[in-house]
C-alpha cells in the first residue's frame, strides 16, 4: 500500500516506502542476460500485479518477463516473452490477472500467477 516503484536507464529496480525513502526496501535485479558488455539502456518498465503482491517488468536487449515478490524482493518467476518486450501493463480481478507486453508491433498476453489469498 505504502510501496512505491523506481526504475531507470541501470541494471535495477527499487522499492520505496514512501513513509521512510533514507533508503530502499529492496533492490530488484538479474532481469538482463546479455553479454557483459553490451550496453544495457534499463528496466524502466515495471508495474504492480496481484494487488500490489508482485512486480513485473521487461527490459531492453532482453526477451525476459520477470516478476518479483514486492514484500521480499525475491525473483519469483523469470521466462522468454514473445519478443523483446519493450512496456507491460497488468489488468486483474478478484479470480486472475493479464499481463499485457508490447513488442514489436504486437501485444502479448500472460496469466503468470492465480490470484489467492
């Protein structure tokens, strides 16, 4: 409730709470698998799914989804998406959530996790 994303042209995703920002609640990171050297512009694409559960993003130069648990800070899920995708936006209702993940001309759609409580 209180979590707030950051995410830019680097290799990691912050969470702040916004009622103390001295430091961060977590770093999110190993999104990328590309060679060292490559220049990597960022995750800059995140969003909060599962009622603010988990964090999803792409990246650039990667065809990687990954989602993280946002009270840990944990990886939770890494896979290929269709393409490299450039932005993600999640939808949910009481029973499911879509993940929604452009890439070149064309959206795809994942159902990464079930909603539970």
């Amino acid at each position: 409730e209180n979590v707030l994303i950051s995410c830019s042209h680097d290799y990691d995703i912050k969470l702040w709470d916004v009622r103390s920002t001295k430091s961060a609640l977590h770093s999110l990171g190993g999104h990328h698998q590309v060679p060292k050297n490559s220049r990597i512009k960022g995750m800059h694409r995140a969003t909060f799914f599962a009622r603010g559960r988990y964090v999803v993003t792409t990246g650039e130069k990667t065809d990687l989804l990954s989602i993280y648990d946002v009270a840990t800070g944990a990886a939770v899920s890494r896979g290929a998406a269709d393409g490299t995708g450039t932005a993600s936006s999640a939808f949910e209702d009481e029973t499911c959530c879509l993940v929604a993940v452009a890439a070149a001309n064309q959206i795809a759609l994942y159902t990464p996790l079930p909603i539970k409580e």
